[in-house]
C-alpha cells in the first residue's frame, strides 16, 4: 500500500504546482525569444541610418527582431567581399559589434 501511495501523492503535488502555477500565482519566465525576420525599412530611424552611414558599402544578408520579456533588439548582418560582420543594438542604443568573420580565397 505504502508504494503506491507515495508516486500517488508526489504526481499530485507536481500537478497542483503547475496548476497554480498556470494560474497567475506564480510569475511566468519566457526562457526563449520570439524572433521576426524584418525588412532594413522596419528598423528605428536611428539604427537604419547608423547602418547606411557606417556600413553602406556593405550588402545585408541577415536581419531580425528579437522580443524577449518586453525586451526588443535588433540583430544584423552584413558583408563585403572581405569580411562579414555581426551586430546587434536595442532601439535606445548604437551598434555593437559581436563579431567580425574574414572571407577566406580559395
């Protein structure tokens, strides 16, 4: 009797914390962003023209909007014959670079 009443108890304890959980009772954390491939006309005014500024000789081969617990940010890349680069900023803030590839001759 003692071996089934103990899985019997653990299953209800864990599905009434789900449930409470499931509620409202406790906080609900989004553990993975919502991410939209946009078009470059989609971006703020103030990244679109640091874009065309300091990388307009470069094309855009990658660009997207990541939405993650009322956080927005914008994640690029672009490329030139030489180089692609990566970035990403929020819409209050500039450019960072997170990473320069060189393109390898073959």
């Amino acid at each position: 009797m003692k071996k089934f009443i103990l899985p019997v108890l653990v299953c209800f304890a864990v599905s009434t914390v789900k449930a409470h959980a499931a509620e409202g009772g406790m906080p609900a954390r989004k553990s993975s962003p919502v991410i939209h491939n946009i078009l470059s006309d989609k971006l703020p005014a103030r990244l679109q023209k640091s874009i065309k500024k300091e990388y307009g000789n470069y094309w855009i081969t990658g660009l997207y909007k990541a939405e993650l617990n009322g956080r927005t940010s914008y994640h690029i890349t672009v490329e030139n014959p030489d180089q692609i680069v990566r970035l990403s900023a929020t819409a209050s803030t500039k450019w960072s670079v997170n990473r320069v590839t060189p393109k390898l001759d073959f």
